[in-house]
C-alpha cells in the first residue's frame, strides 16, 4: 500500500486514515521513524519495553525445568 501525504510549513506530516487504520495508530501514540534501505520507515512504538520483551526468556526456563524448579534448587543449594 502506498499513499502520499504533503509535508506542513512545519515538517510535520498527517499518516493517512488507511496507515493508521493498518497499524492501529491513534491521537496521541508514539511511533518510531528509521530510514532502512534508503527509505522512510514508520513504525508504531511499543506501549512499553517491558511489555515488548515479556516472555523473551520463556523457552529458557522450560530448559531447567521451569523458574520455580530452578529457584527451588538454587535455594536449597544455599542451605
């Protein structure tokens, strides 16, 4: 999808309906702008980083026999 939008006496630009609509942008969200290959690109930011990178280490702990597995050992191993 390609759309066009004129730039202000600001710079600033207005995303088309059809964009905000496809990444679910609304009044007030942040997004994140990176030229990739010589091209503008904009992409929504996430609500937070927290958020973006919960259950990264998920498969992690499945490998030690789950977080509280571990712990359970790591404490025992303390006694």
């Amino acid at each position: 999808m390609t759309l066009s939008s004129r730039l202000t006496s600001k710079c600033q630009v207005t995303v088309p309906k059809e964009i905000r609509k496809a990444l679910r942008l609304s009044p007030g969200n942040l997004v994140h702008f990176a030229i990739e290959g010589g091209k503008a690109v904009l992409r929504p930011a996430p609500e937070s980083h927290a958020k973006a990178l919960k259950g990264l280490g998920k498969d992690s702990w499945r490998s030690l026999g789950g977080a509280d597995r571990f712990l359970r050992r790591e404490r025992d191993s303390w006694a």
